[in-house]
C-alpha cells in the first residue's frame, strides 16, 4: 500500500513507530522476495549442519521466523526469536503451520528487557541475524546484534554472519541528477530551489548500473562481527578513488558486502552494482556540482558517520573530497539519512 | 528514502504521525510529477482567470504551494493555504522565492483550529484543494475539505475540483495474484499461508493493463463537491458488470474520475486504466476464488465502504457479488486499506 506505518490507538514515540512500521507485511514481503539476502542465509545455515546439530540459536529480530526456520531444518535443537514487532504473533503462526514449535521458541519484545528462557547465565552457540540497512548501518539493528553478543553468545560461539563490508565509489549519474535534484530548480514555472538544497543532502536509495561507475571501489569500513564494538559504527574512512575512465562524476556510491566466514565453505553476497538486484539497492551521495575527470585521476577524501544525536536510527554523512588531476576541485558535504 | 516518516522528538500520536509522514518531500515530488494530477489543476485554474480574477481563494491542504501559487498568477486577489504538515515551512520560502507573498498567505495548523485571517464571517470565494486518495477516499482529506466550505464557501462560491465519481471493473490477474497471493503458499519451502490471509484483505494500490480489464466498469459513487456531505462518505453501492470477453476473473478493479466543471470548458481527468499513470494507480480486490466468465455473463453485486471506526482514515470495504452465467459464482469479501 502507501509503506506508511499502521498508526496505533494510543500515544507513539518514534521507537513505538519503528516496531509499528515493521509489523506491516509489506516490508517483509520485500525481504524474503530479495533471493539474494534469503538464500544467502539458507545456503549458511542449511548447508552447514555440523554447526547447528543440536546448538542453541538467537535470531536478534526475527520477523516472521524464516531463519528461525532455516536453522531448526539444519538440525539446532532450540532456536530463540526475538523481535519487537507485531509480526512475530504471524511467526508464531507460521511456526506452528510449520510443526516447528517444540523447537523455536518466539519472545516478543526489546532483547534488553526480554527472559530468553535460558536460565541465569545461559548462553547461545549461534547468533543469526538479518539486522542490515541501507548503506549497512541506517535504520539498522547492529546494536542491538551486538549487545545480544555481550549477554548471551558462548566464547566459542558462531555469529552468522560475521563480516560485513562497506565500500565506495563515484558515478556519472546526468540524467537521474537532472530528474531528482535540478528538477526542483523550475516546478511548473515556479523556483523550488530551497527543496533541492533539501533533496541534495539526502543520500538516495536506489539502483546503479554497473557502466555508471567511473572509479574503482575502495573500502570504507570492514566489520568483524566477532569483535566490533558499538563505538565503532562511529566511525572516520579516508578513501582513495582511482577514475577508470574520461568521464563526469555526479555522485560518490555506497553499498556493502556481507560474508558467512565460519560456514564449511565460507558463504558471501554483495549489494553492490556489479551484483544481482537485493532490497538494499545502492545508495547515492550527489556532489553538489559535477567533477570533471581523466582516466588515472585520484579523487580523496574522507567520510564520516555518526548516528544522528536526537534519533540514532538516522544516519549523519559528510564526505570531504578533493579531485586532484587535470581539474582539481574540493568539496565538503554533509548529508543526512533519515 | 524507505518511505518511512520522519520521527518527532517527543510523542507522537497517530494524528502527529499523519502530518508528520507527508512533511518529508518525496511524497511532494511524487504529486508534483504526476503531471496528469497537476497539469489538470493548473489547466482549471490559470485557464480561468474570469472565475479568479480579484478573488479570495482557499487551499485546502496546501502542501507546497503549487496550487496557491496557479491561483495567484490567475488573478485571485488573496490566496490563503491551509496545512498542517511541516512541508508548508518550504511553502513559505518557495512562495517568497516566487515573490507571491503579497498575494499567497499560508497558515500552518489544523483547518478546525486556525485563524484564517477573514475577519468575522470572513467567506472565500473558491476552494481548491487536491484531497484525493487512493481509491478516492483512502486517507483522504474530503472530510477536511467539506468542513470547509461549509465554514468559508460563499453561498455562490466555487469549489475545484467539484466532481469525482469512483468507478468499478473486473480484471484477469493470474501472474500477478500468483506473485502477491499465491507466494505466500511456498515460501523456501515453508507454510505462509496465514500471511495469504492478510494479504488478500489489504487491496493493492498498482498500475493495471487495460487488456486485463474483461468488464464494463459500472460507477459506484458520484459525489457532487458543493452538496455531498460527510454522512455520504459512507455508503454502500449497487454494482452490475457485464462481461465483455471469455476470460476469468482474479479481482476487482477500483478507479476515480475527476472533474472540475465550473470551468469555462470543463477539465476532467481519469485515475483509470485506460488513462495516463497517475501516482493514486488503481486499487486491485483480489478475489477468493478465480470466476471463469463468458461474453455478457454479469457480475452483480455490491460494495460497502466506511472510514474503519478506530482510524478513520483507514477504509473497511466489503464486496459481495455473484456471478450469473455458465458458472455461477457467489461470494463475499471484507477488506481492509490501512
């Protein structure tokens, strides 16, 4: 329908919103049709028996249970979901549809207030969780994948996935630009330039032909799963761009990889442009003016990301860049995820 | 962005969340580039300048301005925009960047609750709002617009649009009911099928063919916006639909028609599937079961529609029908659009 949230009857703060806006099943619908990301996870739980045979497993937001699932049929002999939303009383649904019950058990609610059940000082063997959002970190639930790990993941225990990878690049993107940022220049006839300002320093998500990028990818930010602290989705990249090519540059493009590293065979997907279509799309940073640059010119800089103070699901960006070639140019924006 | 609204600081009730949900731009430039949508309004109103020449004139639901701003180059003498989102703190620079603020006064608030600024008795000699949803009424600002012009309408004022009549047909739909409904039967080998229930209640708001239109469409509802009253928002309709091909049946097709006839010519356009994309698209009734029609078999029926009594601006809708023909077919469905 219109992807708006079902309000709720009473008063929502904006955590209420989230659990809300979730519970639709439209966004889930999206998920588990992204083949990409869902046999992904199926390939690493399912092809990977020895590590689930009678293993404890936490899924840290499990929506309607499809890895749940996915880890049951593997051969764990519990498995715990957790999820805040309203669509875990569907997963409970389907979970018994599924005679999967006497192995799954679903507790809904915020994992730092929930009774997983396992006793005082119980552990898990396996966290699996699908807590990506765009550009890996907005809207995304690490967090709390992370304090989940802290409380309850045995020291030898498998997080699934554990590696995840955010890159950058540059693209010539004319055509879209002109359609998404220079139309608010004239409306009907009419200046609509304060919303382009607006439009410009909201990093867009969509998707990216491979022919439009113009540089070699450079990485960002790798994580550990194993080993990352919250501290460190604050973070600070500098990047080096290599031009392949004469062309204009529009835009930086960010996107992430993700990898199953303790699977038998070790599991990867990218959400990049050179790979299969996947929910996540890319996500565009537009420049404010365009770069003009030559085959072999470096492009520099540095971006930073923080969790927005007042709403830490928002994403604060700034890219720094400086072209240095034929027509250097240098520039700073700050952009805003939200 | 995901489409999700922006998240206020403090409580947000439902309301709070509705106005909240259209500040954010991208729903803005979705509206504004629907030129069917706003080539139509700019048609019945820089057209007309005999009917706003020296005039007073309301928006209802003002947004960014545009339809202020027609209004202003037509000739109105004041124009004043009413809404309650934050998108009109970007009306108020666009406005001044057009240097229309002498003419354009726009009010932030409820329409209940503010000051227009008419003085005592203050009346407006034209309406003009752009209050349509998605199949006419679903979060629809109608009512909003009614309280209106019964507090501001001259007697012999105009309102614009002033005609809007909802229609209904009949489509083939196997590929794509397969894809919406049917995937929930299977999904990675697993049980969904409690999810099929819901997603056969929730119409679908998407694009149709008109080679899948294998009905006549019938006219549920006319509404004549100077008479029509709140009470008629509710209202249950006779429908008879007279096959025009041998196919099946996989759902209803909902669609509206508007009209502004005060015009000197009359301006029309269609939300349907024999027209131009519109961003409202039509709204798809799955049906339960898939009727097998033949050439002027009819399909009659009736369908029932009331704003849900805990979130008004949510739609119950029900449909009952019968199928009279070689294969008789009778049944009801109730829906939900939330």
């Amino acid at each position: 329908m219109s992807g708006a949230a079902e309000p709720s009857a009473g008063n929502m703060t904006s955590k209420d919103y989230y659990a809300d806006s979730y519970a639709h099943f439209g966004i889930h619908e999206e998920m588990l049709k992204d083949e990409v990301r869902t046999l992904s996870y199926r390939q690493a739980i399912q092809n990977n028996p020895h590590l689930f045979k009678d293993k404890v497993v936490l899924d840290v937001g499990c929506g309607t249970g499809i890895l749940c699932m996915f880890a049951a049929k593997a051969g764990a002999k519990k498995v715990i979901g957790v999820d805040m939303s309203n669509i875990i009383d569907q997963a409970n649904v389907i979970v018994k549809a599924n005679r999967l019950d006497h192995i799954i058990t679903l507790v809904k609610g915020k994992l730092e207030e929930v009774d997983l059940g396992l006793g005082p000082n119980g552990k898990v063997d396996i966290i699996v969780s699908e807590w990506m959002g765009y550009f890996l970190l907005y809207e995304s639930m690490l967090d709390t994948v992370l304090l989940a790990r802290d409380k309850y993941l045995k020291p030898d225990g498998i997080m699934m996935p554990d590696s995840a990878t955010l890159y950058l690049s540059a693209i010539e993107d004319q055509e879209y630009k002109e359609e998404k940022i220079d139309f608010w220049d004239d409306v009907y006839g009419f200046d609509y330039s304060c919303i382009k300002e607006i439009a410009l320093r909201e990093p867009l998500v969509d998707t990216v032909e491979l022919r439009s990028v113009v540089c070699d990818p450079a990485p960002l930010l790798h994580l550990d799963l194993m080993k990352v602290r919250k501290e460190d989705l604050t973070f600070k990249s500098k990047f080096k761009l290599t031009v392949t090519r004469n062309d204009y540059v529009h835009a930086f493009l960010g996107w992430f990889d993700i990898g199953f590293e303790a699977c038998h065979k070790p599991v990867r997907f990218s959400t990049g442009p050179h790979s299969r279509y996947t929910h996540w799309k890319q996500t565009v940073f537009y420049t404010p003016g365009t770069l003009t640059v030559f085959e072999g010119d470096v492009i520099e800089g540095e971006l930073t990301c923080a969790p927005n103070a007042r709403n830490p699901r928002d994403l604060d960006i700034s890219l720094a860049y400086k072209l240095q070639g034929k027509n250097t140019t240098e520039a700073r924006m700050d952009y805003k995820m939200s």
